[in-house]
C-alpha cells in the first residue's frame, strides 16, 4: 500500500512515518490503537519537528505559477520533465 519503504526513507525525516509493510495487518490495528492510547509514543512521530524542516511545501502552489507565467508553456508528460530537471530526487515512484 502506497510507496515502498524506501522511497519515504529518502525524503521523511527519521521515525516519522508508519509503513504498512512492517506490520501484518492485525499488528498494525494493535499498533495504531496502541499510539491513539499514548501520547508520548504518538507525539514520538513528531519529534522530527523540533530539529526538521519541511522542504518545499509549496510544491503545487509553485508548479501552478510556473505552468501559468509567460511564456505559455505545455507539457505532454509532466513526470518526465520534472525528473530530466534535476529538480526531483531519481529513483522515486510517483
């Protein structure tokens, strides 16, 4: 479900995300249920905040005025110009 584990280990800082692949479906019930019980384990995700950056969080608010700003541009396959850009990390599966 969703991206491989990998491809989040690139760009989400450490012990910030959930992965459903670490977890049969049943350990992963017991383990949300157990984080929604904890509030120090849930806030663990979170940790991040105190020492991370949120890099590029505007990501479509900044491809929307590019797209827009003159000259008109048109693009027949936006994943393929995004990636020969150098703008995005390779090797990502969108």
């Amino acid at each position: 479900m969703g991206a491989p584990k990998h491809d989040y280990m690139k760009v989400a800082p450490p012990h910030s995300f959930i992965h459903v692949d670490d977890y049969e479906p049943q350990q992963l019930a017991q383990y949300l249920i157990y984080l929604n019980n904890n509030d120090t384990a849930y806030n663990a995700y979170f940790a991040w905040k105190s020492y991370g950056r949120i890099v590029d969080s505007n990501f479509y608010c900044r491809l929307c005025s590019f797209v827009q700003s003159p000259p008109t541009k048109s693009y027949d396959n936006l994943d393929s110009w995004w990636r020969n850009t150098g703008e995005c990390q390779k090797n990502i599966a969108i």
